[in-house]
C-alpha cells in the first residue's frame, strides 16, 4: 500500500479566473499538479486546506476532486480524506492502447496527403522541444511534446478525440513524467518526433505508423527501470 504523505499541499498556479466557473479550473490546477507528479502519489487532499489555497468555499473543491476520482487520479474515502492515486500500470496500458489505435490511424493520414504548412509547424515545435531538452526543462518539454501530438490530431480533423485521448491519459503520463528525466529519454523522443514528421513529409504512410509505434512503445517498454528508481509510486 502506497504511504501517504501529510505534507502541506502547494500549488502555485496563477489566480483563478474570476469570469469562469472555479470548479473546472481547480480540477486543471490539480490534475496538472498530479500528472506532473508535484503532488506525489499517496499525498492526502485536504478540503479544507484546499479551499483555503484557492481562496474557495469547499463545494467547488468537493466537485474537482470528485472529476479527479472519475478519472482514477485520486481515491476518495468518504469523511476521511481523498489520496493521489498510486500509478496504475494496467490503466496506463489501456490508455496506450487507446492512444497507438488513433494515432497510427492520424499519422497515415497525414503521410497519405502531407500538407507542407503542417510540416513546418511540427518541425517548429521539434524545434522547441530540443531548446527544452537542451535547458533540462523537462515540464515544459513534456508540455511542448504533448503540443506536437495535439497539432497532429487538429490536421487530421479530429481535435475532440484528443480530449477524449486526455481524459484517459492520466496514468499514462504520470508514467511519462517519471521517465522523462532519466537521461537519453528526451533525445529519443526528439529522434521518434523527427523520423514521424520526416515520413509524413515524404508521403510514406507505412514509415509513419513504424516511427509512431517506435515512440509510443517507449515508455511501457523501459517500465522495469522506471518500476526501479519509483517502487513506491507505481502499482500493478
């Protein structure tokens, strides 16, 4: 069983805004915060304390945790307390699997009728991603590689299944967060962005469905390694 951590809960997001409702953006505050593993699995979420940080009442609290319990990020004991959900290897695979399936699909797409304007976008956001890289800034590298993949599904007219993609993407990501510092793990993902984006420039559909499968199957693949440098945050 995943130890719990009592720590003071910090997030320093920016103000909420006041002309949105709070609920959803404490939701995105907090599942932001877990998915970049800020709030560690096992760290208890304290209404009060929470409502207290925002600046809220604890209903608007209530109803984001409760969004992040529907999509197995925390569990929710009631008149106890609410704790990060340990990572959930088989949830993960499934979201992998979700996520190959669209993807293989966007990709030969793509390489089938490539669009020059597109090209120079992704290279561009290739572009980035090596600064970040190159800084160690691995948040904003992950964010920036997220970027890329979402580009892809705008091109292919499908932008609302990326967020169905998201939404059950959560385990998976948090997978994503812990392997992406372990060295050489950013230099593969730019080497997979670039072969994808040099077969969709080349109109070779097969050669980017090879490369997208190459950089999906990265993370499960290295999951023994990340297992051992983080026993205490995954769960089988």
């Amino acid at each position: 069983m995943t130890s719990t951590s009592t720590a003071p809960i910090v997030i320093t997001p920016p103000p909420l805004d006041r002309s949105r409702h709070a609920a959803p953006q404490v939701f995105e505050r907090l599942r932001e915060a877990i998915i970049t593993m800020q709030l560690t699995p096992g760290t208890v979420l304290s209404r009060a304390e929470l409502a207290l940080q925002f600046g809220l009442s604890q209903t608007p609290i209530r109803d984001a945790l409760m969004k992040l319990g529907e999509e197995g990020l925390v569990d929710i004991f009631p008149q106890h307390a609410t704790v990060v959900r340990a990572v959930d290897i088989a949830m993960a695979r499934q979201a992998h699997f979700l996520r190959r399936s669209i993807e293989l699909e966007i990709v030969h797409t793509l390489a089938a009728a490539p669009n020059p304007a597109l090209i120079v976008r992704l290279q561009a956001s290739i572009a980035k991603q090596k600064i970040l890289a190159d800084s160690e800034d691995y948040s904003e590298f992950v964010e920036a590689d997220q970027a890329f993949h979402r580009q892809m599904y705008e091109a292919a007219n499908i932008p609302d299944l990326w967020a169905m993609v998201r939404r059950h993407s959560g385990h998976l990501d948090r997978l994503r967060a812990l392997h992406v510092p372990i060295p050489g793990k950013a230099r593969a993902v730019l080497r997979d962005h670039i072969a994808i984006v040099d077969a969709i420039a080349a109109g070779d559909p097969i050669a980017a469905q090879d490369a997208l499968r190459t950089h999906l199957s990265n993370t499960l693949s290295h999951l023994d390694d990340i297992r051992e440098r983080f026993p205490h945050y995954l769960k089988d």
